[in-house]
C-alpha cells in the first residue's frame, strides 16, 4: 500500500478517463492505460487511467466523475493506492453530533470545537459534521455541514465517511433506543466509529472490577439503602453521593460523619454551598429522601483524603487520547482547586483550574516530577484497562483523579465524551493543540490513511 498526498482538479473534458501526473503514477505505482477504482467514503466508480507529463503529484477528473462521487472541494488530499489498481482520496472524516440548523453557530456552544477540529486536518482531509437525521442510509450519503477555508459551515452532501468520531452531546438522545442500532450501521459497513456512549458511573465500576486497575477506584454502591450509607461513613468518615448519569459537579452531595457532632451533608442549590447539620442519622435520610426513591439513580463513593492548598481539595483532570499508533496518551493535565466550602472542584462552582507542576511543586517540592511521572503511567494503564474490557472503540477519554495524602492515586470519574474547560488555562494551549492532532492523526489511523512519524 503506497500513501502520499496529491491535489485534486477537476477538468472540462467530457471523457470519462483519470488522469494522473507522471509524479503521481510513480510515488502510487500506478500503470498506463489500465482501468483504475476510485474511491471516496462510500462511493466509487471504474474509469481508465491516463499518465500525463506534468510535475508535482496531481489529479484530474471530469466534474461527471467529481460529483458522482460527491467529493465536496478540489485541493489537498491524502491518496492512497492498493496493488496499483485502486486509489482511495481522503479521509473523509465524519464528525457525529446535533446541530441547530443556524449556519452561523450550528451546533451551538461547540462550534468552536468543531471548527478546531475540522481545521487540524482540512489541509488534507475531508470534514463532516451531521446529525442522526443527517444520514441517507438508502443512497449511504450524508447531508451535512463542511467548513470553507474562511471558517463558514456549509451544507453539502458527500457519501458515508470513512471513520466517526462521536462528538454527539445529549445524553437523552444518545439512550434512545434507535440509536444504537443508528450506529451499529456504521459498524456493518465497515466504518469505524469511536467513542460509542457516554459512559455513567456504574458503567465504568463494572468495567474494571475484575481488572487490577480496580484498585484505584474508590469504593461505590449504586443506589444505595440506608444501612449501606450508614456503614459507608462509619468506614470512611465522608462519602460523596453522586447522579449515575451526572456530570458537570450537579447534584452532587458531600456527606461527613463526625462520631461525637453528627451528620454533615454539603451541596449546591441556586449557585450556593449549602451546609445542614442533623444530630441523627434518621433525618439525614429523611433530607436525602433515601426511602422514598430519591436517589435511586445516586451512587454513594468513598470519600478520599486529597492533597490540599490553602485548605482545599485538589483533584486532576487527566485529558486522554489514542495517536496514530494506536496508543494510549496523556495529552493534557488540568489541576482544579475546590473553592471554599464547595463539594467540588469544578470551575462552575467556584474553583479555579491551575497547572499539575503549579500545584506539586507546592505540595512535593523537588519530588513533584516523581509524582506527576505515576499519575502519567496510572493514566495510561487505566485507559487501557477500560479500552480493553469494553466492547467497543474509544479514542478520548477524561478521567478525573486524585492523588490522597499518601500520594497513592484514585480515579473518580472516566469520561468517553470529555468536555474541554482545562484548555481555557493559557498555558496549555500547546496541549490542546496536540490534542486536536492526536484524534486527529486517530482518525487517520482508524480509516487506513494512515502517516508514519518520520513523513
């Protein structure tokens, strides 16, 4: 298999015959006068190939040709050749998510994202973002939104693309039932697609119970009886309870045991940490609503002792992604700083995000790269651990991790679909930069265009 870049023009000429620069041909080993199969996503057809004595590695096919396999743009692309007698132009890179229908700001809040994305590649790939209701399956192709150079998002219509990246942000609609067969569609025609689901707290607790990873996760009781919470804090002295499905700090409760003072439970209600106290352990679930059903979507976790700055909790968000090798890497670090007397460190709730050597070198001194070169390799291992005992692809991954008192390491949270708020630090612009490329270089990998290191 040969891989190369080339660039794409279309030409006036009626004939139904490719022509290729003598460049070209050469760098794809590709023959005079044969037929050749061209592909793009789904779409292909069969023409005779021509060689013609022009520099550089260029393509030229008839408009007929052009829009019989809808390619959106002429330009820049990847080519790759199979045994010299087919050639795929790509990769056509399918970007899975909802959208508004405004052309300005079509999929709201993360246009920008979407738009970094798109233009980590654009040079030399092809981009599409849609929506569920987006896909013709019937004709496989896709009626959705390309970005032009100047950053506008046009609807096109191009054929299925050759890998998915799953960016779709609702919950709700991601648990309808049709939408697991919507993406077992791709899955049976070869496309791959990744990062298939949010992933819910219990999700992650099954995936690594019987793996050796298991022992950084605190202990978590789904829905869990009073008794069961009773015993929790006798154990543990605090416990967080938390939505199965959560996200984003909401709904959260802190709850402290203190033998001699009673019961203590923090939250967050109308933007403001609230603190009740209640002397017997009946009215604390009689507050939390335990026996009629009111967190019967809660999972109760072992509080951990982190290490602290000022009396206050700090945690990590670790931002995971696989590269063009298919490996596993920390491509950026965020360290998040409780606000006073908030149950979280989130930024919404007023913690304030700060770089991991900012805050080991405070806590550690010249033992902060040790600890940080741990929680790097932890990382690692546990992304893998959970890739390898789920059923399907992921290829980003945001987990949430504490370092206790002890400096051994636990993992709150793991996110399939992580939010990008570490980013807004100044100094990790170059790592949300490198992230970009990762899932990038990802998607590459996963739909066979693949680049070597040393291209």
């Amino acid at each position: 298999m040969s891989l190369t870049t080339c660039t794409i023009h279309t030409t006036l000429k009626p004939s139904k015959m490719v022509y290729v620069s003598n460049d070209l041909a050469r760098t794809l080993h590709l023959t005079n006068s044969k037929n050749i199969l061209v592909r793009f996503g789904s779409k292909s057809f069969t023409a005779p190939l021509r060689v013609v004595k022009k520099a550089g590695l260029h393509l030229y096919l008839s408009i007929l040709m052009f829009n019989t396999i809808k390619i959106p743009r002429t330009g820049n692309c990847y080519v790759v050749s199979t045994n010299g007698k087919e050639i795929s132009l790509g990769p056509l890179i399918g970007i899975f998510t909802s959208h508004s229908g405004n052309s300005l700001s079509p999929f709201g809040g993360r246009t920008a994202f979407i738009r970094q994305i798109m233009r980590t590649g654009n040079d030399k790939s092809f981009f599409v973002a849609f929506g569920p209701n987006d896909v013709d399956w019937q004709n496989e192709t896709i009626n959705g939104y390309i970005m032009r150079p100047n950053g506008a998002f046009v609807r096109r219509t191009v054929p299925l693309p050759d890998v998915v990246y799953n960016r779709l942000s609702s919950r709700k609609i991601e648990k309808q039932p049709s939408m697991e067969g919507f993406k077992e569609r791709f899955e049976r025609r070869d496309i791959p697609l990744f990062n298939w689901s949010f992933f819910d707290k219990s999700d992650v607790y099954a995936l690594l119970e019987k793996d050796e990873q298991f022992k950084h996760v605190p202990e978590s009781v789904i829905n869990p009886s009073p008794s069961k919470l009773k015993e929790m804090l006798q154990i543990h002295r605090f416990i967080y309870l938390k939505p199965s499905a959560g996200s984003l700090g909401i709904g959260i409760y802190r709850v402290t045991y203190h033998p001699h003072r009673g019961y203590f439970v923090r939250y967050r209600k109308n933007n403001k940490n609230i603190l009740l106290r209640f002397a017997k352990f009946d009215d604390l679930v009689r507050m939390l609503g335990i026996n009629r059903g009111m967190l019967g979507q809660y999972v109760a976790q072992q509080g951990i002792r982190l290490i602290e700055i000022d009396n206050c909790p700090i945690d990590f968000r670790f931002h995971m992604t696989k590269n063009m090798d298919d490996e596993w890497v920390v491509a950026a670090i965020g360290a998040k700083k409780a606000g006073k007397g908030s149950v979280t460190t989130h930024i919404r709730t007023g913690g304030s995000l700060m770089t991991p050597q900012q805050v080991l070198e405070q806590v550690y001194g010249n033992h902060a790269e040790s600890v940080l070169s741990n929680a790097k390799s932890t990382a690692i291992r546990l992304a893998e651990a959970l890739e390898q005992n789920y059923q399907h692809r992921l290829g980003e991954l945001g987990f949430d991790l504490g370092i206790d008192q002890r400096e051994q390491i636990w993992m709150f949270e793991a996110n399939s679909k992580p939010g990008r708020s570490i980013f807004k630090h100044p100094s990790l612009k170059a790592e949300e930069r490198a992230s970009l490329t990762n899932i990038y270089e990802h998607c590459l990998f996963l739909s066979k265009f693949r680049v070597r290191r040393n291209e």
